[in-house]
C-alpha cells in the first residue's frame, strides 16, 4: 500500500474516533465495521470520501464485502479465544454483524437461479469429481448448467450460515510450487530463476499438451475451456469491429503484444535450450495464449509460509462470479494441513447457484480477462484529468491555492450518489476565479 494512502487511513481513524483494536465490550459493530472500511479503502474511495457523510457512503460494495467478511472472521477467532465474561459482547456483536449480512444482500442481490437446467452426469465430469475426492477434496454442493452463465454450483439444498461449502488440499493446487517440485521441469526452472507466475504457466503447458493423459490434473483439464471469451483470444478484425478507434482497443492491442513478448523471453529459451523436455510442438505460442488465458481467468492468490503467489484451484474455479457474494475463503494456508476452504455468511437456498466474488473489476476489467461485461456495474470509474489552461497568465498561482486546498488536477467520476465530487466542483471553481478572486483567496490564512 503507498505511504499516502496508509497516512490517509490513519488520518480519517482518527478524525472519526475510530478503533485501531477491538476490546471486547468496548467497540460498537458500527465502529468495527467503520474501521474495516477505511482499512479495505481503494485509492479512488479515500478521493471520494468526506467527513460530512457515513463512511458507507464512499465505499464500493466490494469494500463493504470485505468489510464484513473480516469482522466476521476476527469475531469468529475472539469466540475461541475469549473468556465466559466477554462471550456474551461477542456473541451479541456475530448476532448484529449477521443481520447486517443479510441487509447487504437484500440491497444489493445476488442473482439465483432456482430451476437448475441441467445436472452435469458426464463421463468426464465423474472422472473430475472420483480424482477430487481420491485427493482428499469435499464439497456440498452440485455442479450444473445454469441460463446465462454456463457451468457453475448450485446448492442441492438448504446450507445454513456460517457453513463450510468446500474444501480443497493443497496438493490438488497447480501451484509455484508444484511447478518447481516436477521432476520434469523443476531443475530447469530453478536453474533458470523462472519466477513463480512463469512457473505455473510453464507448468500448465506441460502438463496439458506433453504429459496430456498421463497428468495427475489430467481429470481437471480435461473439464477446461479450449478457447476463452477474453481479449487474449481476439482477431485484429474483431478488435477493429468492435473497438475502433478506443481506448480499450489501444489496451488490447498493447495486451496482445506484451503476452507475445511474455512467450519470446520465457518459453523460447526453454525450448532451445532443451527440446527434448520442453517439446517445440506442446510448447508452442498457441499453446502458451491457452496457458495465459487460464491464468489470468481461473487463478487466485494464496499466502503459503508467508509468501504470496498465484495458483489455480481446481474444484473452486467452478464457482462463477457475483461482485457481492458473500463467501469467506482462507487465503492463507496454515501448516500442517494446508487446506483451501470456502464457508457461507449469509444462508443458501436449495437449488440456488452459488457465487464467488472474483474482485473489484470494472467492465473493461471483465471483457479483458473474462470477454464479458455486467449491467450497472459498481466498480465502472472514470479517471478525470484536468488540465490548465496553457494561456492562463495565473497558472502558477491556481496551482498555489488548490495545493493549499488539497486539491489537484486528478479526479474520479463514477455513477453514484456521492460523484461528482466536492473536489472536482471546487478544483473546477479555482480554474474559472477571475483574478481579484483569487488573490483574495491565496492571501487568506489556511
């Protein structure tokens, strides 16, 4: 997190009376949830937020997401720690905190299904779930079909709050680590200093296109996608169709090239130097778009003895994305038992597709990494960047009273009840002030 962004969160915990700690008995919901959301704040939330207003009211759902989720989990782990005298508080406060679930799921629904339009029975969906479950996975819930959004989970019935839905070994992971342990391709790897994200792409197209069948994960592959709906994917034609002349067209295009570039100085060296591991015909630039695709559409991120990195997660790749969903993962795996679980905050109805919250991702986000996009989507910002005018004799003296008024010329718009913001309104007041204006103002005292 930059240093600025860490001085405005302690600055806003402060000016609100915020509790940096919880003390049993002492901190209120509203306050725990009120620090969580200035802690979870994004750079264009901390632009939009203000004293006069509730904290809630700059924060995106996403925020507001993981605001609960971590409140639930601290409140989860002080019931086990606590003594008698101090359960009840707790106790009161997961009472609260899951009424206040259900309202943020209320106003802001997640989109059920409740007619699922075909249980998947296939031979290789059966094949999928026999190595899942030989691997020590377990999971509640049904793969199916659903209108709209293809293969997902539903709920086969009733799961109550606060429930485990899923649970994945790590030796079922397409991990870092699984790449540099191969005995196929791990010496190289390491010989080379391959990175860890370069790792599991390397990985990937060796496990799929050289070991093919004979993969452990062969099950899992064989349920993935040949082609993505992602930017990866697009002809030059399509691009030009669809995008002409755009930005989003100029970021495609940029993307394509840095995925081309990506293969040149990873895969490339490693075909040359050995062909006879890293086969030229499995290792190709195809092949490589596939890998990349799957990357950048199906991994998550997992804290494993303290280091982060990127996997895929056979089993809860499956669950399709809502920006609100309501789900808490563990994100960090503990020794000895290194298990990836997911459990309900809020209850799941019988026969209801269950979701996921992939991230805080605009439209654009979507379409380049997924080739899809949503209605009224909640992380859609536009960057506003001002500029002066070059004529302006009293450039240097605007720039002067919006530096002493905390203002700049970079500004968020967004389509919400708090944009356009106070500082836009009042940065574009300093660019217009007549001259006896302003100077009346700079010589005011701050």
């Amino acid at each position: 997190m930059p240093v600025a962004d860490v001085e405005k969160k302690c600055a806003i915990l402060k000016s609100r009376n915020l509790p940096n700690e919880f003390v049993a008995g002492k901190s209120s919901l509203s306050e725990l949830l009120d620090a969580a959301r200035v802690m979870y704040m994004n750079e264009v939330e901390l632009y939009f937020h203000d004293l006069d207003r509730p904290v809630g009211d700059a924060v995106s759902p996403r925020t507001e997401m993981n605001s609960l989720l971590f409140v639930a989990k601290h409140l989860r782990s002080l019931a086990a720690q606590q003594d008698p005298a101090a359960q009840v508080a707790i106790d009161s406060l997961r009472t609260a905190l899951n009424e206040q679930c259900d309202a943020f799921i209320r106003r802001r629904p997640v989109t059920r299904l409740a007619r699922r339009q075909l249980h998947l029975h296939d031979a290789k969906v059966a094949a999928f779930e026999a190595w899942a479950r030989a691997g020590g996975a377990r999971w509640r819930l049904e793969l199916a079909e659903f209108d709209g959004c293809g293969r997902g989970f539903a709920a086969p019935d009733d799961v109550p709050r606060d429930e485990t839905l899923l649970e994945l070994p790590f030796a079922l992971v397409i991990s870092p680590h699984a790449a540099f342990a191969s005995p196929h391709i791990g010496p190289t790897l390491r010989r080379l200093g391959v990175d860890n994200d370069g790792a599991v792409l390397v990985l990937l197209m060796h496990e799929r296109f050289v070991r093919g069948r004979d993969s452990f994960w062969w099950p899992y592959f064989d349920l993935l996608p040949a082609v993505v709906d992602s930017a990866l994917f697009f002809s030059h034609e399509q691009i030009e169709t669809f995008f002409p002349a755009s930005p989003v067209q100029q970021e495609i295009l940029i993307m394509q090239q840095q995925v081309a570039a990506a293969y040149e100085a990873l895969v490339v060296p490693l075909v040359e130097s050995q062909p006879a591991v890293f086969a030229p015909d499995a290792f190709t630039f195809d092949n490589f778009v596939w890998a990349r695709a799957m990357f950048d559409s199906r991994a998550f991120q997992l804290t494993i003895e303290g280091t982060t990195c990127t996997c895929l997660l056979p089993l809860v790749d499956f669950l399709n994305n809502h920006p609100v969903a309501l789900l808490e993962s563990t994100s960090t795996l503990p020794e000895p038992d290194r298990t990836y679980s997911i459990r309900t905050l809020t209850p799941c109805p019988a026969g209801s597709q269950v979701f996921m919250s992939y991230g805080a991702f605009s439209n654009k986000d979507l379409l380049m990494c997924y080739g899809y996009s949503t209605q009224d989507n909640p992380f859609d910002v536009y960057a506003l960047n001002l500029e002066a005018d070059d004529d302006d004799e009293l450039a240097a003296e605007r720039g002067a009273l919006m530096a002493k008024c905390g203002l700049s010329l970079d500004h968020f718009f967004a389509d919400a009840p708090h944009s356009p913001s106070r500082k836009l309104f009042a940065t574009l007041r300093i660019l217009m002030l007549p001259p006896d204006r302003l100077q009346k103002l700079l010589a005011m005292p701050p």
